[in-house]
C-alpha cells in the first residue's frame, strides 16, 4: 500500500511539473502613441479566445476571423479612457497568423485623443481573461513619442489577468526629447558603422581629384566641395529611408546589407582606379539610396503618423549629416596634407587596399548564413586605429621634411 501511494505521489508531481511546464498561450497588446492617436496590435491565442467566444472555434477552418462578431466582441470587453473620458477605439482589418504551430488572431486598432497638457491614458481590457482567470495579456509601448521609446524598442506597461484589467500609458512632456533620442542616435549610429565610414573615407579620398588617361592626378580638395559631396550622399539615403518608412515597399534586410558592402567594395576600387567618369554627386547619392534602405532597418516607427515618421527620419538623418559634416572638416585638411607629399599615392592605394579587404569580408559574412553571427566590430576597431596611424605618420612625415612642400606641390602624382 505505501509503494502504490508512494508511486501516485510521483505521477501527481510529475504531471504537476509538466502542468507547470507548458503554461497556457498568452495574448499581447503592442502599443504604439503618437501626438494624435494611439494605436493597438492585438495578438489573440485562437485557442484561448474560443474558450471567450465559441464561435471563433470555426475560423481555424474558414481560415479568417469573423470581423463583425470579433469587432462587437472587443468594443465591449475593452475601452480607453482619457481623463475619465472614453474614446473610441476602431479596428481594423484582422487576420489569422500561425506562429509557433499556434493559431493566433491579430487585430489592429486605432483611437483619436484630444491634444492637452494631461495625456495620460488608462486601458481597460478583459478580452479571454474574463472567461479564463489563468489568461495573461502582455502589454507593451513599442513606439512613444513622449516616452521616447522609438528608439530603445518596447517597453513593457503591464501584464493584465483576471479581476487586474488597468493599465495606464503615462504622460511625458513631448517632443523635443524624443527627436532629439532620434538625432543623437543617427550620430551613434553611423560612428559605429564600420561599412558606412569606409565608404565615407573612400569618397574624400578622391574628392577633387581629375582623371586623365584613366588614372588620378592630384588635386587640392576643398572642403565646401566634400561637404557638398556628403550631402549629396545623404539626400540620396533620405530618399530611401522615407520610402521605407512611409511605404509597403518589401525590403529584403540581408540583400541591402550586402549591397552595402558591394557599394564599399566598389568605391574603394574606385579609390584605386578610377572607375566612374561621371560627376562624383550623382555616385555618392546613387550608392545613398541603397544606404537609406539600410538606415530604415535602424529606427522603428510602427504605428505612427506619417508626420511623425517623416519628423523621426528627418531627426535621425540629421544626426548622420553632422558627423559627417565633422569628419569632412577633420579630414579633408588632412588629405590635403598628404596630398603635398609624396606619400600621398601609397597612403591612398594603402587605405583602399585595406577598405577592399574589409569589404570583401563583410561580403562573405552577409551571403553566408554560417557567419551572419560573426561579430565585425574589430573591423572598425582595426580600421579607426590604422587611419589614426596613417593620420599621425603623415602629419610626422610632413613636419620632418619641410623643405619636400615646396617640390610637390607643382609636381603631379598618380
């Protein structure tokens, strides 16, 4: 008799511990506020919301939720308050997704709330979890421009279970803080960007420079001329980036990394002989727009106006066009440096040399899903201190033979 309690005890734990092990789907409300309007991404588990609203058990079979019964269903299991006030919520057009071999119901929604200095907002949300007490809804800020939550990604506001069915959305003073998150962040950024200060680096390598007979002459650079030609490259990824964020269009992440690595590759050949023959306005803002889909993948702006997306973008881009701004004015002097002496044809085949290198790397490491883990950081490491050698060791070259100066200026080099 203690053996046959002894052996009960030990299936009623072990189906206690498997019970446990596989808790029931959760439901998620991703949230996203913007000056005007806040929006909702409900995420419904199929099987959960059927136990709520039996007829939803037939729509695994119609392969679409039943818009009207599912819409009049939410209005009465959820609401939004603003000052005690109730706003009303619209849904959108919802679908059936499969995720994690689970059935799961997705429903948009949009409420309009009125401009004033109180914008705190409190959700009130039942939906399954009135039905079924052990339903839990996780509830997240993905996008708020007060919060400043467009850049750091979602935050979570609450998890909501029976009979705990509030969850307010703070108020914050607005605006300038969270643009100015944005612009710090295009700064950051393109620093750490190893890709995009290569190919920045090998722009104002041959800026000013004149071919003849397919080959580089030297020629002063000027620094209006270069700031000229990065501007060029940022309208060129302003295009894009807006496109992105403002349209449907379909953008395959992995191919626009390794497009971007192609342009790095490409114009640091360039950099070595001279590839296009054209004005250097029209490459730099060519090779921007396939940049600017990259920049979009940077920044998440689901759920807002397109005012305010096009307000983030133009915020973040900023910041870009400012370190690039800096860089022109710290290098271009340099560049001009190295240009009086004759070390300036090594220098620049030297640095092409190793931006080709890095660029065939990243090549690899973005076409092959067998290295798409591989950290590439060292590469701007390695890069930022060899261009900091080179900076010091011309700057060195250069004030030990003065006398060089006057001899190279009115010679050419190639």
């Amino acid at each position: 008799m203690l053996t046959l309690r002894a052996f009960l005890l030990f299936l009623s734990v072990t189906w206690a511990l498997s019970a446990h092990a596989h808790p029931a789907s959760q439901s998620q409300i991703e949230i996203s506020r913007d000056y005007q309007q806040v929006t909702f991404l409900l995420s419904l588990p199929l099987d959960q919301l059927a136990v709520a609203l039996p007829s939803a058990s037939r729509w695994q079979f119609a392969k679409e939720p039943d818009i009207a019964v599912l819409n009049r269903y939410l209005n009465q299991h959820m609401s939004l308050l603003q000052s005690d006030h109730p706003l009303e919520i619209r849904f959108g057009q919802s679908w059936l997704s499969e995720e994690n071999s689970e059935f799961v119901v997705k429903v948009p929604a949009t409420a309009f709330f009125k401009a004033s200095q109180e914008q705190t907002l409190q959700l009130t949300y039942d939906v399954i979890q009135h039905k079924v007490i052990n339903h839990q809804t996780v509830v997240t800020m993905a996008n708020d421009i007060y919060q400043g939550t467009l850049v750091d990604g979602p935050a979570l506001l609450g998890v909501l279970r029976y009979k705990h069915n509030h969850v307010a959305i703070a108020a914050v003073t607005p605006e300038l803080p969270v643009m100015m998150s944005l612009f710090t962040h295009g700064m950051a950024h393109i620093v750490t960007g190893s890709d995009h200060l290569a190919f920045l680096l090998c722009l104002l390598l041959v800026n000013g420079l004149t071919i003849r007979h397919r080959k580089w002459h030297q020629h002063r650079a000027s620094v209006t001329d270069s700031i000229k030609l990065v501007s060029a490259f940022t309208l060129g990824h302003t295009i894009t980036l807006l496109a992105n964020l403002l349209l449907p269009v379909p953008v395959i992440s992995n191919w626009i990394e390794v497009a971007v690595a192609v342009t790095v590759l490409v114009s640091a050949i360039h950099v070595m002989v001279p590839v296009f023959t054209r004005q250097p306005y029209w490459i730099a803002a060519g090779f921007g727009l396939i940049h600017g889909m990259a920049f979009s993948s940077a920044i998440n702006v689901t759920g807002l106006s397109a005012s305010t997306t096009a307000l983030a973008a133009m915020s973040f881009n900023l910041g870009i066009e400012c370190v690039q701004i800096g860089l022109v004015c710290l290098l271009v002097p340099c560049i001009n440096l190295w240009r009086q002496t004759r070390m300036y044809t090594t220098l620049r085949m030297t640095l092409a040399s190793l931006v080709v290198a890095l660029s065939v790397v990243w090549v690899i490491q973005r076409m092959s899903p067998f290295m798409a883990n591989v950290d590439t950081s060292l590469t701007a490491t390695v890069l930022t201190q060899l261009l900091g050698i080179g900076l010091l060791g011309t700057a060195l070259l250069y004030a030990c033979h003065p006398k060089r100066k006057q001899q190279c200026v009115s010679h050419t080099y190639h």
